[in-house]
C-alpha cells in the first residue's frame, strides 16, 4: 500500500518554509541596523549608523544620548535637550520634541514666561516643508528670528476680541492661531512676542504662544486658550521634523575623499538630498538594509528598512 507524502514535502508546507525563512531574514536585516556590537534601541526608538550611542558607534556629528531609565533618545550626545522620537534614512529626517515660548498676563503685566530657541549642530536643519510657524493667543503678534545662509524675521498676528470671535474650524486663520511658512535651510531660530495691549481677553486667554511645529500634527482648538491648557497638553515639547544630510558636500565631491565618504556598502550609492545641501546614502535597487554600514545593504530584499524609525507620535 502506497504510503500518503510526507507533510514536510507538501507544496504548502515549503510555501511556510520559505516564508520563514524570507521573515528571518528581514528580521536579520532590520536588527541590524546599528554599527555592530553597539546598542540597537533607545526606549522605542531604533539607532540606525550613521547615528549611534557610545564612543565608537556613531558617524562624528550623529551622537546619540540615551537616558535608559526614561527611554528617551537625545540627538546631540552630552548636554543635548533634542529628544528625538523618529530616524528616517532613506528621507534625511529625524522627528524631535521642541518646547514652547509662551507669555502669560494679568492684570499688572506678565506673571509666567518661557523662551525656547534652537540652534542646530552641522548636518542638521530645520524642515521647510514640514514643519510652520505657529502661534496662539488673543490680542498676540509673535515673531520668529533665524539664519540659514542670511539673518531672517518674520511673523504673524492673531486677535480675537471675544471667545465668541474665535474661529472654531480648527484652521489658524489669525483668530485665535495664526501660522506662516518658514525658508529653507535654517539652523537656528528664536521666538518673541510683542507685548500685550489689552486686557480685556484675559479672562478666556490669559497666554501667549509661539513655536514651531510638524504641520500634519496640529490642529488648533478652542481649549488651547485656556488658562495654561496648550502648555500643559506639551509639556514634553510639540513635534518638530528636522532634515539631516551625511555629509554637507554634493556626492562627486564626497567620493573624492573616499577615507570619509559614508556610504560604505558595497550595494549603496550617493544620492544629493533635495531638502537640504549636502547628500545621503541609499542601498542599490533590490537591496535592503543600511547603506552606511560595510554590510549592511543585502539580499535581493526591496529597500524595505531603509526607512527606519520607531513610528512613535509623541505623547
């Protein structure tokens, strides 16, 4: 009598084979992002090479501090308060927490303030495309001062004479928010306000508040006028995308200077970013992994990890 096939044999079984096999694989690939025998995660967040924690792990410019006991990641090394909850490779973007400036009033003057400038390290700038100038508040003209290649001010005003007048469509249309874009290239900025005329909106919006912000997670509410409600809702800061490049030279220039030159593997190439002077790495079409690691591009894998990040949104 014919014995029945052996269940390892069967085409459905070496269809879960391969995709076993194919799953570790990935999971090989993507575990292995960071520069070897170096610390793969900081709380949620993956470490990809060129960034990195501890001496020996990181490209000069991409240090990384962890607090391992809040599971915080700060771009920056040593001293830095750039918490970071996003690495992107493929994109040159890193999503970080920014602190807000705020005035607050009453009937004598400011009671309550905080000032929050950022000025970025090399290789570092803050996203144009992404990211926009905000403010809140009721009798409020904030401005926004900055560099990139020239010195930069700008601004916008929100008014608002009653609570009644302040626009409900969650859109910042200068009643109660206003918003405009920021230039490209900009690695330092700082807010201010013009100080407060009236008295007559403290009883519904007592502060003032200026920042800026990842565009995609804002949307602006009533509430926010409240008391010291927007401040105490970011408390950790609001979500702000910067763009990072590997080196600020264009790729021709970087190959030249091979010793220095950062897409290291084999399957890689050079690519110029289009958000910010200077180029990034990407592994070579129908691989996958980190182009600035030796080995790390691999396998007839699409480039499914070059976009590495933990996905988190800030709380």
């Amino acid at each position: 009598m014919r014995q029945p096939a052996m269940p390892w044999r069967s085409p459905l079984w070496l269809l879960l084979l391969a995709t076993m096999l194919s799953t570790t694989r990935l999971l090989a690939l993507a575990g292995g992002m960071a520069r070897p025998g170096c610390q793969e995660r900081c709380g949620n967040l993956s470490i990809p090479y060129p960034f990195g924690i501890g001496p020996g792990c990181f490209r000069s410019g991409f240090e990384v501090r962890c607090d391992n006991d809040a599971g915080e990641a700060y771009l920056g090394g040593k001293g830095s308060n750039l918490w970071a909850f996003d690495i992107f490779l493929l994109q040159g973007e890193a999503r970080v927490h920014k602190h807000l400036t705020w005035d607050c009033y009453n009937d004598t003057g400011i009671t309550d303030f905080a000032r929050s400038p950022m000025d970025l390290a090399s290789y570092y700038q803050i996203s144009h495309t992404k990211n926009k100038f905000t403010a809140i508040g009721c009798d409020t003209i904030a401005f926004i001062q900055g560099e990139n290649a020239n010195s930069y001010t700008s601004g916008c005003m929100s008014f608002c004479s009653s609570n009644a007048s302040v626009d409900t469509s969650g859109q910042c249309t200068g009643m109660g928010c206003c918003q405009t874009s920021i230039p490209a290239n900009l690695t330092y900025f700082n807010t201010t306000f013009s100080t407060r005329r009236s008295t007559s909106v403290l009883e519904f919006n007592p502060c003032s508040y200026a920042f800026v912000i990842e565009t995609q997670q804002f949307r602006f509410d009533v509430s926010d006028l409240a008391d010291h409600h927007f401040a105490d809702k970011y408390s950790d800061g609001v979500p702000l995308v910067l763009n990072w490049v590997v080196g600020e030279e264009s790729c021709d220039e970087a190959k030249k200077n091979m010793s220095s030159y950062a897409c290291l593997s084999k399957n890689s190439e050079c690519i110029p970013s289009v958000n910010s002077p200077g180029y990034l790495c990407n592994c070579s079409s129908g691989y996958g992994g980190n182009p600035y690691l030796e080995e790390g591009c691999q396998g007839k894998q699409q480039s499914a990890f070059n976009s590495v990040g933990s996905n988190n949104m800030p709380g």
